[in-house]
C-alpha cells in the first residue's frame, strides 16, 4: 500500500500530512491541494518535516481545503440511470460546489432545522484530485494530470436543489461536505475503475455500487472539463453517485440530528460523519 | 460622485486601488477583495500609498480577481420572464462561476474556436459585490452586508449551457467574463434598484432595461444565499440579464472573432471587451 496524501488539524491551521498506515508524517506545506500545486504527489517525501504522529492522535481536514474549482457530476452511474428509465446521456451533468461547504473525514455535518431543510440526503461518489494544470486534455495527458482519489459525500439539499432548475442551492450548504480521509495516488489505482463504492446510515447499508458503473470515468471527465477551463493542482471533480439515495426510495428517507453516516470506497478508505443540527 | 474600488494590474500582479474620476490611488492591497477583506470601502484612504497615476495609464484586473463564491442568477428581469410567457418565479435560479472565468474591463474575451462553440451569447448584469461576512441575513443585515455594485457579462457558451439539465459547462469558460471597471459603494447606490442597463455588440444595441425590473433584488438575493453559506467579503452576485441576449433573437446571433461588447450600467461605468478566437 502506497502513501496516502492528506491534510490534517493542527495548532494555527492545517498542514499536508503522508499518511502510511497508522504513522502520519507531516510535510511543510499548509495543506494537501498546496503540496500537490509545489510538487507531484510521489515526490512529497522530501517535504517531510520529521513531524511524526499516531493516526489515532490527528484529525482530518478536508483534503483539500481550499480548491479553485470543486466540480460535481450528476446522473453518472449507468444501473442508476437505466434503472430509472432514463437514457445515457452524451455529455456530463456538471455543477459546482463552494470550498465553504467542505469538513473533514470525522467532522459533524452541520445540517439546518427542518424548517429550513427536511430532506438532508447523502451521495457516496469518488472524486478525483488534479495533480498539475491540463488544458484541452488528450486521454493520456488526462491521466497523466490526476494526483489521486479520494472519497466525497456530496450531502444535498433535495428541497433546496429542486427549487428551481439549477441544483446549487441544495449542492453547496455550508459545513457539510465531507472530503477525504486521504488522497489515493493514481499510481496505485489507475482511472479509478473497478472500485466498490458504499454509504451507509447508522450502520444500515444504503448504496452500494462499483466504479465501474460510471458513464464518464475520471479521464473523460477531465477530458470534458479542461475544454471549459484549465483544471488546476487541488481542483475536485466528484464523479457522481449511484442509486441508493433517500430521495429515491419509497417512502423517502432523510438524514436527521445525530444519524451516523459511514462513506467508505474500496482501496481509499472511509468517511464517518454524524449529522447536527445547527442553527443558521 | 464617490471613489469607486479597482483593481489594476501591475508589474507583478494586481494592486486595489480608489478611482476619483480621471485619478487613480494606488492602495496596499493586493486586490480589491483583499481590501475589502481588510477594511470597509468606505475606508480605505488611509491605504494609500501615495502611487498616483491617470486612469488613461491603468489596465483594469478583474475587480475581485478570486472571490470565495461567484452566484449568478438567472431568470430574474420581470419584462423578460413576462414576454417569455413564463410564470415569475417563486426562488431565485443559482449557479455558479469559477473564478478562472473573470477577466478584466477591457480584456479580450478569448472565445474559443467555432468547432468547439458557436453560440457564445452576451449578458449585461449588475454585480453585487459582498463587503463583510453575512449568514441567514435579515434585509437590514444584508444591504449592511454589500460593499457596492460592478458590471458583469456573463458571456455564456448556449451550445455548452444546455447540453445538460445544468449550466455550468456554459457558464465558466475560461478568459470570458468580463468584470468591472470598479466597485460602485452601496453609499452611493443603495439596493441597486433604478439602474440602466445595455449591452451593444459591434455599436448596435442589444440588450436595454433597468434593475427596477429584478425579481429578486440585491437584498432578497443577500437574504437568500445567506442561507446556504456565509457570504464572504469580495464574493460576488450577478443578478442576472434581461431581453435581448443573442439566443433569443430571431434569428438567433452569437458572438465572432473580433466582435465588440460594451456593457453599461448607470452609475457604475462600461466594460469593452473584443472577442478573440483562441485555440483552447
């Protein structure tokens, strides 16, 4: 198992952190996306400081804390579009998230009172992390501009995204998004494909698909978006979400105060986040 | 007529600066978001460097070259839902923008090539821009909240916003998005209400309303993204556009290599961008 690249609490801030096993080393960088923008992300071991540290004894924050550009994907899994009658579609569904909505792997999500949402819902989606600037990317300038993965939760406002035809509003409250625990290098896993995806809420099994189901994989995606814009060290592109979710069941289901909600991808790790609520 | 808050590039980068008619003051900002991180815009003289130039020897950056959020509305002038036959909405219709996106009041919007694009549309809009950090404001919190007004074209690839349900594709192409020229103080503007707005292309006019005909306001926009996130000092807020963009002519008329934009709102000043075709 390679090193994990993540970004950890500390005194004043954050720092970047190599996480291999239970020993956390800590770089001299700030965070994550600023050590993946000075160097690739095989080549952090020279930024070791010699702070060492137990994983039982640090804190996760959000990977990435502070990314140029958070890109979400919706309608990707090709068992959930087609088991929703719908048809595959020719181009990703793309929107944003704001870096304001971001916590850590362990952090509350801070969801509203229920007069302002009742219908909190959780989206398991493996999310990519650029690793150098791509612009008008070929496949294999694509992968070759990914540093890793790494796990969102892409929490949703389903009354506050389905007001009107634009879903930001329900995409982007503010404190809960959980990113990390770590990022995965592409090295050891390629494109992303073939990797089991789960969420769970207090313990109970709501989603479970594989990497495989995505219509547009990471390099299509990357592909697709450099077009648009140049993809940046630290940017996240989450690749969307299979079914499972509350919103599609029957009856639906909501998250509340004090659910448990357990995010975990195969060969990356795994979210545990316990919702609060929080007045606005 | 008051200072207006700029940013103009210099060797090495940006500086904020005031602009008094034809006299620009350098400030100790690097940017105009930076001082409004730092200080009302009400007082900033005291940030005067005592670098003095003429506004015909400036170049105007993005004013807020990297705000923490850029919200735009769409669907939001009443005379244009009205004569689209549409119902006035009852929530603002969000989405975002990458910062990536900005370029300055003069700067040449970089369209890309006509195989890539060919329906690159203009949009006049006011820009609120946000002075101090406001969440879940009450209307006296959020006009306390809004530093000023800029100008804002949300230059819009329609090719690219409607090949899905979402428009970010469209809305974020890189080097397109001119805003500026300064920031008009709320001292002097208000709610932002009464305004004229126009787009011309090439001198002929396209677009002509006025903000009395905003369905959400600056203050209803405040309260309602506040919600969702804090609104940071320097994030902005572009109200949306009315009748006349090039998508809804008959026929329809999109945007050239070499054609001339000039956005203008009362009280606050114009943007003149060129469009340049460039490779992406």
């Amino acid at each position: 198992m390679t090193q994990r690249l993540a970004t950890i609490v500390v005194d004043g801030g954050t720092a970047a952190a190599l996480v291999d096993g239970d020993a956390v080393s800590l770089l001299g960088y700030r965070d994550a996306g600023d050590a993946l923008r000075s160097a690739p992300i095989d080549r952090l071991d020279q930024a070791r400081t010699g702070d060492e540290r137990s994983i039982s004894d640090v804190v996760f924050a959000p990977v990435v804390p502070n990314p140029s550009k958070i890109v979400c994907v919706g309608l990707n899994y090709r068992d959930h579009v087609l088991e929703m009658g719908r048809e595959l579609p020719a181009a990703p569904t793309c929107f944003a998230k704001f870096s304001a909505a971001l916590i850590g792997a362990t952090d509350n999500i801070e969801i509203p009172p229920v007069e302002v949402s009742d219908a909190v819902d959780w989206e398991v989606e493996l999310c990519v992390v650029i690793g150098s600037p791509v612009r008008n990317a070929t496949a294999a300038e694509a992968i070759a501009s990914i540093a890793g993965y790494t796990i969102m939760n892409d929490i949703s406002m389903r009354d506050w995204q389905t007001r009107t035809i634009q879903f930001l509003a329900g995409k982007t409250w503010e404190h809960c998004t959980p990113v990390g625990p770590g990022i995965v290098p592409v090295s050891e896993l390629g494109d992303g494909s073939g990797l089991a995806v789960s969420c769970d809420v207090n313990g109970v099994n709501k989603q479970a698909s594989n990497t495989d189901e995505l219509v547009f994989n990471a390099v299509d995606l990357v592909q697709d978006l450099s077009k648009v814009f140049t993809l940046e060290p630290g940017d996240l592109i989450a690749t969307g979400t299979p079914g499972g979710v509350g919103a599609g069941r029957d009856p639906k289901e909501f998250l509340k105060n004090g659910d448990v909600v357990t995010t975990t991808i195969e060969g990356i790790g795994t979210l545990r986040n316990t919702c609060v609520q929080t007045s606005i």
